[in-house]
C-alpha cells in the first residue's frame, strides 16, 4: 500500500506528460487545417447546384497566379441621368408597378414572339455586374421544337422523380397549392426557351484558365434584369431550376464543362385561359429594415 502511495505521483505526472503530448499535437493539426483552409478559402466559388459531370479536380482548383487581365483600364469621364424628386418618386413608383403585375405562369401559348425582343431583353440581362466583370455568363436559347421536346422529356423524366423521391413530403406538400407537379408542357408551347448558364472559370485565349468571382451570384443578378426586362417586354415566364437535370441539359445543348445550368425560363405570350395562384406579396414593413 506503502509502495502504490509513493508511485502514485508518479503516475499522475506520467499521464499529465501524455495528456499534454495529446493536446499539443491536436492543436498542431487543427491549426495546420485552419492554414490550409485560409490559403484554399474562395469565397466566390460556390457549392450548390453541382454538375454531376464536373470537369476534374485540378480545374476546379483555384489558380492564384496573376491572370493575364489589363493592369490599367482606361476610365472615361461619366455623365448620369438626373431627376428631379418628384420625377425619381414617379418614376419608381411606375416602375414598381410594372413589375408588381410580374407573376410566374405555367400556361403559355405558342403564339410567335419577336426574336428581336429576345434579343434585347438578352442584352439587358448582360448589363449586369459581376465579379472583376468577368461576365460569367451564357443564355442558350431554344427555339427549335426538336430540342424543345427532349429538353422536356429530360426535365418530365427527372422531375418525377423528383416529386415521387427526392424532394420529400413536406416541399411537395408546400407545392400542392400552386398546383405544379412534374408534367411541364410549357416545355413544348413557349416559343423560346432561354436556359441560363453559369460559367464557373473561363478560358484566355491562351487556354490558361480565368477565374470567374462570385459567378453564381453574378449570374443570379443577371437573371433578376432578365425577369424585369421580359415583364418590361409584355413577356411572361416561369422560373424552373430543374434538379438533377443540368448535366443531361448541358451535354444535349452541347455546353462546356465549365458551364453549370443554374434557370430554365420558358418565354412567351400567356394562353387566354391562363391561370395563377391568387397569392399576396409581403408589405413594404415585412422586408425592409430602416436603421
């Protein structure tokens, strides 16, 4: 007894020494990891909506050396419009009002629409910002029938499962009101459809990769310009982010790798017996905080 009581300290130190070995080298690796996480942290390159088909690893790894961009851009004297108070209040006050008539329709008729339109509202959403205005962006437009009906048996084919596996019962419930489901035969009825890509890197003319910041917020303003710009137009669309089907879209309209579906808009004038849920948009109070 004598004998465990003298050993006792010893003991204890002995496990103290180990317990401080332990530590010591957790804290290493952990802060290793955090290094590590620092030095490869891209804020801009986001995880969502992956392609199933992604381009290898080593092309998704950030190329951090200097890319080859202009290092002075001229910049030219900027002449803005100005109005008056009164004029900025109607003007916002229209404006708000075009768009508050927006609303998401699933009934579309095959009546022809101006491929000019098309055109410019196209070249409006390409007036958006982006990241060091890399323009990460592609709208791919489909007005062929051929390519129309396969875009839609891809989407019906996946959508079903979609709906009957994947989305839950609770988000198919939340659905059940709007009455949607997986049968999309605006596919078919729009005359155009405008499938809008994210460019995740592009490529100099060298073939050294660019790095697009930010590319899915980019390319999500630009999509927000779209919307206006077709309710603008007297256009009218459905926003569908089709899950599970960017891969099958991409290789069918003969994408690149480094291009990643994020909308599907099917475009066009709404039937004459059109429908739309009756639903109500939050009050001025409900979204805005003035500090």
């Amino acid at each position: 007894m004598a004998l465990f009581s003298s050993l006792t300290p010893v003991f204890i130190a002995i496990i103290c020494v180990l317990i401080g070995i332990i530590l010591k080298k957790t804290n290493g690796e952990k802060e290793k990891q955090d290094i590590k996480s620092k030095l490869t942290s891209r804020p801009w390159v986001d995880e969502d909506l992956k392609d199933g088909t992604d381009h290898p690893l080593e092309e998704e790894e950030g190329d951090e050396e200097w890319q080859g961009l202009e290092e002075n851009v001229a910049h030219v004297p900027f002449t803005a419009e100005r109005y008056s108070e009164a004029e900025m209040i109607k003007r916002s006050q229209t404006f708000y009002e075009l768009l508050n008539k927006r609303r998401s329709v699933r009934f579309l008729s095959d009546e022809p629409v101006p491929r000019e339109v098309i055109d410019n509202v196209i070249r409006t959403a390409g007036t958006s910002p982006s990241g060091a205005h890399t323009e990460p962006w592609t709208f791919v437009v489909v007005q062929d029938p051929y390519l129309k009906h396969k875009i839609r048996e891809i989407v019906e084919e996946e959508e079903e499962i979609n709906y009957k596996k994947r989305m839950g019962d609770r988000w198919v419930n939340d659905l059940k009101r709007l009455r949607t489901n997986w049968i999309k035969e605006y596919l078919d009825t729009a005359p155009y459809l405008i499938l809008i890509f994210k460019q995740v890197y592009g490529r100099f003319p060298n073939g050294k990769k660019k790095t697009h910041y930010y590319n899915e917020i980019s390319v999500s303003i630009a999509c927000g310009i779209l919307l206006a710009a077709l309710q603008n137009a007297g256009l009218y669309t459905v926003t569908s982010t089709p899950l599970n089907c960017g891969p099958q879209l991409r290789v069918l309209l003969q994408r690149p790798a480094n291009e990643k579906l994020l909308l599907l808009l099917p475009v066009g004038y709404p039937k004459k017996d059109a429908t739309v849920p009756a639903l109500t948009r939050k009050p001025l109070e409900d979204i805005m905080v003035v500090m």
